[in-house]
C-alpha cells in the first residue's frame, strides 16, 4: 500500500456542537490569546491537507474564512457524526482527517502518524488515543467508511467513538503528545490557558 499524501487528504473541522458547557457560545469562535480558537486548528493542519471543510450548523459567514462550510443535514445538532457523514457526500479525496475545533496545540505528528498507522495496517479507519483512553474527533478515515456510517446513523446510533470500536479502527498510541489533545471546554478553560 502506498503512502498517503497530502493531496489524498481533506479535513474536517468539527465546529457543529451545542457548547452547553459555554452557556452555548460558538466554541470555534471564542477567543484564546486573540484569536478565534478555529484559527489554530486550521493553520496546525492546512499544510498537510487537500482542502479543510468546517462543520458547523451557525455563524456560517465567519466560519467561511476557515473552509469550505457544511451543516448538518441531520436536524437538532445530532453530533459529530452528521457533520463527517455530510461532508463525506461532498469530497473527492480518499481520506477524511477528523479534528475537533478546540484543539488549539494539535500539531503536524496527528496528520503524520495517523496517515503512517492507516498505511501500515491497510486500515480504513484510524482514531488517536491517549494512555488507552480514545480521542474520537483525532481520526483519519477513508471514504469507503461511508455506507457503513450512513447505516450506523439510520440505526439510531450517535456515537462516534462507538462507531469507531464496533468497525475495528486502529487506535494510534499519542501517549507521547498529551498536548494534541488540552482542549476548551468552559470559560475557565479559556481564562486559565491565557
């Protein structure tokens, strides 16, 4: 199997959540250290990408500035999953790299050791964990995943890490990079990382 190379990857930023826990603020929008905190998500991993394509389901003008914006066609913020499965239906790449919106310390060994462990394995789905605790929205999936989602969804089924275990995805060890995954998930958080 051959590498996989930067033109086989588009990635999706994921940005379609509710925020409960940030009294339902646009995360990828809020401010860490002046900037919108999608800004550091997508300058980590556009060098590594085809394109970036943002899922998000508001504030779909701002979000424009980061990628190509898709929303859900699932109605009610019905998670992650309805955001891969749409852009899923739009791209032309093999590869589909998955990453959450407030990981502001992702770095270029997430594109690097997935895309390597995907190759490797001859898998089609591969997902980053952390002292065997999964990080579901770290992944890198190939689109032939798509029926199988597709069907997972129209089951009833939202969760994505459930998705990845019940469809044998390789977990890729990140036990050496804790910081890929600090992310922002209240308004302490984002005061404390200042």
């Amino acid at each position: 199997m051959k590498n996989i190379v930067k033109s086989n990857i588009t990635a999706v930023i994921l940005a379609g959540g509710r925020a409960t826990r940030l009294q339902g603020q646009d995360k990828g929008l809020m401010l860490f250290k002046n900037k919108p905190l999608i800004t550091y998500v997508s300058n980590a991993i556009h060098q590594d990408v085809h394109s970036i394509w943002v899922s998000a389901n508001r504030n779909i003008d701002l979000y424009q500035e980061f990628g190509e914006v898709i929303s859900d066609e699932l109605p009610d913020f019905q998670g992650p999953l309805a955001g891969i499965s749409a852009v899923l239906k739009k791209i032309n790449t093999q590869y589909l790299l998955i990453v959450p919106c407030d990981g502001p310390y992702i770095s270029k060994i997430l594109v690097e050791r997935l895309a390597h462990e995907m190759t490797k394995n001859q898998a089609t789905l591969c997902v980053a964990s952390e002292n065997n605790h999964l990080h579901p929205t770290f992944a890198l999936i190939d689109v032939a995943v798509e029926n199988s989602l597709n069907q997972y969804l129209d089951s009833g089924q939202r969760k994505l890490g459930k998705f990845f275990k019940d469809n044998n995805a390789i977990e890729v060890d990140f036990s050496d990079h804790p910081a890929l995954f600090v992310n922002l998930n209240s308004s302490v958080d984002f005061k404390t990382s200042d």
